[in-house]
C-alpha cells in the first residue's frame, strides 16, 4: 500500500486514534466536537490517501494505521480478501453464545 510516508495531520491523528479505539462515526463527531458528515469526509479523504477502496474500509483503515503506529513496514503488507477455503474454515468454527446467562433457576423447595 502506498502512502506510508505521509504524516497524519492533526484532526487525522485525532480520529484515527478514535477510529483504533473502535468509535463510530457518530462518537468520534461527538467527542470531537464536529458533525458526522466531517468525519466522514475525513474518512474518505483517508481511503483516498492510502488507495483503500472497496470492503469493509474502515477496518482496512484502522489496520494499515495499526501497523503504521507499529512501525510495521507497509511496502510488503497488502489486505487481500480471504481465499474460500479460509472463508469456508472461518465460517466452521463453533458460534459464541453472547445471550444473557438467565441467573440462577428457581428451584421448588420440598
């Protein structure tokens, strides 16, 4: 990916951090004082900067931004989309149960 080696401006640096931290839109205008439609032109203004088209850009953005922070090189990285078979092994995997735990049951006495 290029564009590695432009620096993030200020406001940039601002709602990437947020965008790390996993905000929405809606929370980074909000804690940052601005309106939703900015923060996504400075989202689009990003995915241009750093050729992220197509997909889910938001989580592209925060990963080569991650990388960035991490000092990772971005010349040898490049977001592909997953081949089948990984799909395939990925959609296998057990399902989480994030429902409710209903608590302890009552239970008649005798």
């Amino acid at each position: 990916m290029s564009g590695s080696n432009q620096e993030l401006g200020p406001r940039e640096q601002q709602i990437a951090e947020l965008l790390m931290q996993g905000c929405s839109n809606s929370d980074i205008a909000t804690q940052l004082q601005m309106n939703p439609r900015t923060v996504k032109a400075h989202f689009n203004r990003l995915f241009e900067r750093f050729k992220i088209h197509g997909g889910v850009k938001r989580v592209k953005l925060a990963t080569l931004l991650y990388r960035r922070s991490m000092g990772i090189s971005l010349d040898d990285v490049s977001i592909r989309p997953l081949s089948r078979r990984k799909l395939e092994e990925i959609t296998a995997l057990p399902k989480i149960d994030n429902s409710p735990d209903p608590g302890p049951r009552n239970i008649p006495q005798a």
